[in-house]
C-alpha cells in the first residue's frame, strides 16, 4: 500500500485537485449519515474489508477489490467518490441516573433521547462537570473488577486531626482496613489505647461527602476514595 | 568594537525602546533584525506566551528569556471543554513550575488555561515566588482548596487570583481565611467556581473589607442574596461584581438593603453570576444598569419579558451573555438599545431537548446584527437557520471577526430552501474580511470549504463538526487559509489525502485536531515519520492503535508543532508517531 506524500512542492499535489470542476459537484451526498454522526467500531473485526476500500484513493482503482468506485461526470473526468464512511456505532453511554446536583436549572442530563447522545455535543461547557463524574462512576465501576483503582494515581492524601501536615499513601498497597489503618497508625504515631480505637477512619469520596469508613465495604471504599482523614474517635 | 560600529545606540537603550514593544508578535519580529537586537530583546522579555505547552519546554523557554516576569501557558486542546480529550491526555504544570522555581525566584505573573494543577503546584508556587503577584486559572483541574489556602497564606503580594471556570475539588470554604489579616493587596478575586456547600462569609467579608483597592469580586453559588449586600456594602468602589445565587424569599428589607448598596456602587460596570434568579429583585441593579458595559446573564433563568425590561436599562452594554429565554423579541430590544453592543453569546437553555422550547431562532440574530453597528463577535445557539439570514447578516454586519453558530441538530438544512447552507457561510467569508474565528454548524458540503479556502484569508480559528462530503473539504481550507493557527474537526468524512496533501501547511499552525474523521493509523504513522518538528498524537481507548489492521481510521488524531520533540507524559491511550518505529509509546 503506497500513500503519496505530497511534502517537497506545492506544485505537485497527490492528484490534481485544479482540474476539477469545483462548480460541479457530481456526487451524491453522503447516505446513511445518521443523526449520531460517525464514529468507529469498538472491535474492528468487521472494519477489515471496508478499511481496504478507504486506504486506495480515488486516482488509484487499485487490485484487490477495492469498494471505491469513481464517478464520471460528463465531460468524463474524474469526481473523487466520498470515502465510503461504513463505521456505524450506536454510542449507548450509561442511562444514569439523575445528575446529583439538582438546584442545576439545566438537569437535563447529557444522555437525553433514550439513553443516546453525542459525546460533546451541543458544544457547551456547563455540562462538563456533571458529565465527567458520571463518567468517571461508570469506568471506575467497570475497570474495578479486583478492587483497583480506576485511576492511573494510587496515591492519597491523608490528613489527621490536629496535624497540619498532610502526608499520602499508596492506596494500591493495600486490600485490607486492617492493613490501611496498621500502616496508618505508624506513620501518624497513634496507639490504640486500652484497645480502644482513638481514631476513627473517614473518607471524601467522589461525590463530595465525608463518610465513615467502617461503614462501608473496602471494594466501595476504594473505588469512590478521594481523600482521607483520620479524626479522634469521641466516646 | 565591530558589534558597536553597527549600531549608533548603545543597548541600554534600545532596551528602553523595546519596553514600549508589548505584543508579542512585535517582540518576535524584533529578535529576528540581527543578532545583536535578539541577544537585548531577550533578555528584557518581561512577558512570555506559550500558546501549547508541549511545543517548547520549560527549560528552553528559560534559557531563552532569563528574565521574565509573566508566563501564559495553554495546555489541553479546545475540545476538551466538551469531553472529546479523555482524562489525563496531559498538559500538566508542575514541570513547569519546577524549572521555574528554580530558575529565579522573581516570578510575577502565571496564567494558565486547561491545564492540570495539582495541589503540590500551588504549593510549590507559594514557596517559591516570593513577589508573586497574579494567579489566573481558566478551565484548569486537579486542584483543592487545600492548594488555594497555601496561596493566601504564602503570598502576600498577591493582587489577582482569578479561577474561571476550574474544576476545584471543595475541601473546605476556610481556605479563605488563610489569607493573613495583614493581606490588603488583593485587586482581583474570581471565586466564581467554587462550590456550593459551605462559604465561609465572614473570612470573606473580613477580606473584603480590608482591601480596599479591590476591583473585581466574583462570588460563587454558595454566597446567598441577603449576605451580598453586607460584602458590597465594603467594596463601593468595585468595578466588576458577579454575585452568588440571586435568590431569596421576597422581603421589603433585603430588597432596598440591596438596592441602597448597589446604588452606592459608582464605579460597576461589569455584572454577572445570578444563580436562580428572581425577577422580584432584578429591579436592585437598576440604579447601576445605565453604567453597564458588560452583563453575564448565561446563569439567569429568567423569561422574555424581565429579560427585555433589564437589558432597556442598560443602554451601554458592550457585552452580553445570555440564555435563549431572550428570544427573538427580546433580541429586537436589545439591537434597538444597546448601539454599543460588540459581543453577544447566546447559549441554549435546553440543549438537548428534541423540540425547540423557546422561540429563538435565526430573526433573533438578523435583528442584532442589522441593528448593532459595532458587533463583531457572536456566539449563537438555535434550531433553524437560512442562507438568506446568513446573507444578510454578512452584508450587513462586515465588522465581525469572531463568528460561531451552533445549531444545535447536526446537518440541519436551511429550513426555507431545504438546501445546505455553504452560500450563507461563504458570505460571511466573503464580506468578513477580518474574520479571525469562525464556527460553522448545519448542513454543509464541500463547497462551504471552497468558500472559506478562498475568502477567509484573516482566519486563524476554524471549528469544524458534522460537515463537508470529501478530503477536498479540507484541501480547500488547509491550502487556501493562509492565517490558519488553529483546527478542530470533529465528525467529518475527511481521511488521509488532503492531510499528507498539505503536511507542510501543518507546521505553520499550532495544531489540528481530528476526532471521528476517516483519517488512518498508517497516514498517522507516515505523518510522524516525515514531519520532525510535529507531535502526531492518536488518541484511542480502544486499545493499540497497531493491533488493527494498519488502514482502520484513528479513533482521535491531535497534531502540533513542536521544537521540544516528543512528550513522555502520555497515559496509556496515547501515542506519539514517531521517527524511529511509527510507534512510541509513554
């Protein structure tokens, strides 16, 4: 397979763009250019044979079976057919449920229209933020099927009561509350007294809430945990 | 001695003359006379701008320019703002911040736009910059209150700390009170982003009260109605104000506390903020509408009717943001008073509904257009739009330079003639001859293309979705827009032809980016191959772009100029086209 590179001259572009009759356009428009726009195939096993037809262009019919076809228009020359587009995906993000922060006015939800929608379209900012926490919800659940963190950072910022000095820790090391609050009670030099527990666990997650730790799973914990804070445990 | 007889002043002085140079085109072209005027101009560089942060590298731009005060970095690319750039593409500044701080500690000024700041860079900041003076994050992301608190207690120069639309993780509102009681510098303060649960009011107001030359004050949702007059009681003297939500229960005392203070405000003329307003207590920013140059409504979810008797007040606005609750009759209004306007952006209030639910449509936009001598930049969002209205727009309106439409059904028609709407862009083209950013929307074919390549000669900004039949399309605008800087196409049937056609045009520009199009992983790699001075990114979740056959389109395709080669911060769905194997991976 041979792409030109019209690099060196400008004189020399890949096929003669000047020859042709800019006023004529003798190609159909495009057809099954849906209202969802184009995008590719999550698994392009099927894209193979129409990836061929893409590749050759239109001053080349090539071997091979190439799906390109030229047009002629009347005075015979040569009209570039549309790159076939045969990549057809029905994008389904997540049907989440309502956006959290309702006092929003806009709480129309980005996956409007049964669930499907563009990504990014209309072009507006606003929607940015609702969208990357759902987002960001929806590939921590799927990617953390072994309790790991979605993100690519397993470090966490912890802070303790009292302490200004905030230190972190790798999330990744652990898979246990036993295991984290051990390593806890070391670097921040607390004792359990008379075995009572001095310090409680807690934790912001995604959302934006302080939560107690012990109240939830550790697969729960992991996968929502943002920042961690160790407070005195009241009794 | 030879250096010396060239020149009848000594440098000192052209160094003088320099500092009135401010632009930094100017700047360019004056280190490129000779040498010797490179060697001076660099070294009272006072201001630096990067408009890609991974075009050059920190320690280039420092060797460079020893003594700069001021730096403005951009990072992420424009489609970021609509989630087309995947978490963690990059555009990091703490290496940024490293060598700088290193560098010299006399740093002033840092200006960032989609960027990620992380907490340890504010940090580093605040220990580093002893004079710091102006923080401005626009879109930026990954940092907490916890790194904001290191700023106010470590900088006591600080005049600016502006936070524009950044995604700021709300540790707690008491950041604020980190700002020591001796702090009186500040002039500046966007807090407009910040979060809605806690808003610590009396560090606020304490703040407030002690800075005495402060000018603008932007407030976030969290600052209810009845505290905003207390704040703007301090602070007469404001010249830009954005309040918090713009709510309450309707009571006799808060609205004439309200208005008694905003009549106090002699020198407003920017308003903006007004969460969940009510009509109830607009009538409070009368006394100070007639003094209005700039008015941010894009958050007031108010009707036609109250929407039209504030903008009649306001008979000086020069700038308007607002929803489409304006309508058409409300625009109508606003072209017959406000003969000042130069900016207007219209944003939808109910972008993904199916049915329009406002009547807001293309006569909205005519209307301003042939009424408002001075307008020259649009944002527009409706459901309809006509090549006639088009035409009349540009005939009428030649003055515009930033230009983009948005309507909001991908591929729609004119809704008169059913045909694509190429003749109505390609007038804008035409008659616009300083048109430096244009959006184009609908349904469009190659022709528009044509039309652009030809006429838009000042064009530096193109944003391209669900358009065009043909490589030609792009041919035309890559061969034709001889100011091009800036590309995005998203959703376009454009593959690899015109791309490899044009490849030398892409290092004039900053960047291009193509998302959706048609272009294959094998033309990427041959980009990469050939062209040194480029980054050629493909962006692709679904995996290795090598690990399908070589002519499958790429998912995302982002192209930069760049002297600082290849980037190594990449995340996994990242890859740099390379010389050596067409493939590098982070």
């Amino acid at each position: 397979m041979e792409l030109q590179l019209g690099l060196s001259l400008p004189s020399t572009p890949i096929f003669p763009f000047k020859m042709l009759d800019l006023n004529s356009y003798g190609y159909e428009l495009r057809e099954g250019l849906g209202p969802f726009g184009i995008n590719v195939n999550n698994n392009c096993g099927s894209c193979s044979s129409s990836c061929n037809s893409s590749s050759s262009g239109g001053a080349d019919d090539g071997g091979g079976g190439t799906k390109t076809r030229r047009l002629l228009d009347e005075e015979n020359r040569i009209v570039p057919k549309t790159l076939p587009l045969l990549f057809w995906t029905n994008q389904r993000p997540n049907d989440e449920d309502e956006p959290k922060d309702v006092d929003d006015h806009s709480s129309s939800a980005i996956f409007k229209n049964d669930g499907e929608g563009l990504v990014g379209w209309p072009p507006v900012k606003a929607w940015r933020k609702k969208v990357r926490r759902r987002v960001a919800n929806v590939r921590a659940a799927v990617e953390n099927s072994c309790g790991g963190r979605a993100s690519s950072s397993t470090y966490v910022k912890v802070k303790m009561e009292g302490n200004a000095i905030a230190r972190k820790i790798d999330i990744s090391l652990h898979h246990s509350f036993e295991s984290l609050t051990t390593t806890l009670m070391r670097m921040f030099d607390i004792s359990d007294e008379n075995g009572q527990k001095s310090f409680k666990l807690t934790y912001l997650d995604r959302e934006g809430d302080w939560l107690l730790a012990e109240d939830v799973p550790w697969r729960t914990f992991i996968r929502s945990l943002k920042y961690i804070k160790l407070i005195r445990s009241r009794c | 001695m030879l250096k010396k007889m060239a020149f009848s002043f000594p440098d000192e002085v052209l160094e003088h003359v320099f500092s009135f140079i401010q632009s930094d085109k100017d700047r360019n072209a004056v280190s490129m006379v000779c040498k010797s005027w490179y060697e001076i101009e660099r070294w009272c560089r006072r201001k630096v701008f990067v408009g890609n942060c991974y075009a050059v590298s920190p320690r280039m731009v420092i060797r460079r320019f020893p003594e700069f005060r001021s730096i403005e970095l951009k990072g992420k690319p424009h489609f970021a703002d609509f989630n087309l750039v995947p978490d963690g593409w990059g555009g990091y500044v703490f290496p940024w911040i490293a060598e700088m701080a290193g560098a010299y500690p006399w740093l002033e000024e840092i200006r960032l736009k989609r960027m990620v700041v992380t907490d340890e860079s504010l940090e580093l900041i605040a220990k580093s910059f002893k004079n710091f003076k102006v923080l401005v994050l626009s879109s930026c992301e990954g940092f907490s209150t916890d790194g904001l608190a290191a700023i106010a207690a470590s900088c006591k120069n600080l005049k600016e700390l502006d936070l524009r639309d950044c995604e700021v993780d709300d540790l707690s509102a008491h950041w604020l009170s980190h700002f020591p009681e001796t702090y009186t510098s500040l002039v500046s303060l966007n807090i407009s982003c910040l979060g809605s649960d806690e808003a610590s009011f009396s560090a606020l107001e304490r703040l407030v009260r002690r800075c005495t030359n402060l000018k603008t004050l932007r407030l976030n949702r969290a600052v209810p109605l009845d505290k905003i007059a207390n704040i703007l009681r301090h602070a007469p003297q404001l010249v830009e104000f954005g309040t918090g939500t713009y709510t309450a229960d309707v009571r006799p005392d808060v609205y004439s506390d309200l208005a008694g203070v905003f009549s106090s405000c002699k020198e407003l003329k920017s308003l903006s903020g007004f969460w969940d307003v009510i009509p109830d207590y607009l009538p409070a920013i009368y006394p100070v509408c007639s003094k209005l140059t700039s008015l941010n409504l894009s958050y007031a979810t108010i009707q036609s009717p109250d929407l039209i008797k504030l903008v009649s007040h306001c008979p000086n606005l020069q700038r308007l943001l607002v929803l489409d609750y304006i309508e058409d009759s409300g625009l109508e209004v606003l072209a017959s008073s406000c003969k000042d306007l130069q900016e207007l952006r219209v944003f939808p209030s109910d972008p993904f509904g199916a049915e329009p639910n406002v009547s807001l449509t293309e006569q909205g936009l005519v209307a301003v257009s042939l009424g408002c001598p001075k307008l020259q930049s649009v944002l527009y969002f409706c459901r309809r739009m006509s090549n006639e209205a088009l035409v009349t727009i540009a005939r009428s309106r030649p003055n515009f330079t930033r230009f983009r439409l948005c309507i909001i059904e991908p591929k729609t028609a004119d809704y008169l003639t059913l045909e694509p709407l190429d003749v109505g862009f390609g007038a804008i083209v035409q008659y616009c001859k300083d048109l430096r950013r244009l959006s184009l929307s609908g349904l469009l074919t190659d022709r528009v293309f044509e039309y652009i390549g030809t006429y838009a000669k000042k064009l530096e900004m193109l944003s391209v979705a669900f358009a065009g039949d043909s490589d030609l399309g792009l041919h035309h605008v890559l061969s034709g827009c001889e100011s091009l800087r800036k590309l995005e196409i998203r959703d376009c049937p454009f593959g690899d032809k015109a791309l490899l056609a044009n490849a030398a045009k892409l290092e004039t520009m900053r960047s291009l980016w193509m998302s959706s199009c048609a272009v294959s992983f094998a033309a990427c790699k041959l980009l990469g191959q050939k062209m040194p001075r480029l980054n050629v990114e493909v962006i692709d979740e679904r995996g290795p772009p090598d690990s399908r056959p070589e002519n499958c389109p790429v998912d995302k395709l982002y192209i930069y100029r760049s002297i600082a080669g290849p980037r190594f911060d990449m995340p996994p769905f990242v890859w740099t086209m390379d010389e050596d194997s067409g493939l590098r991976l982070s």
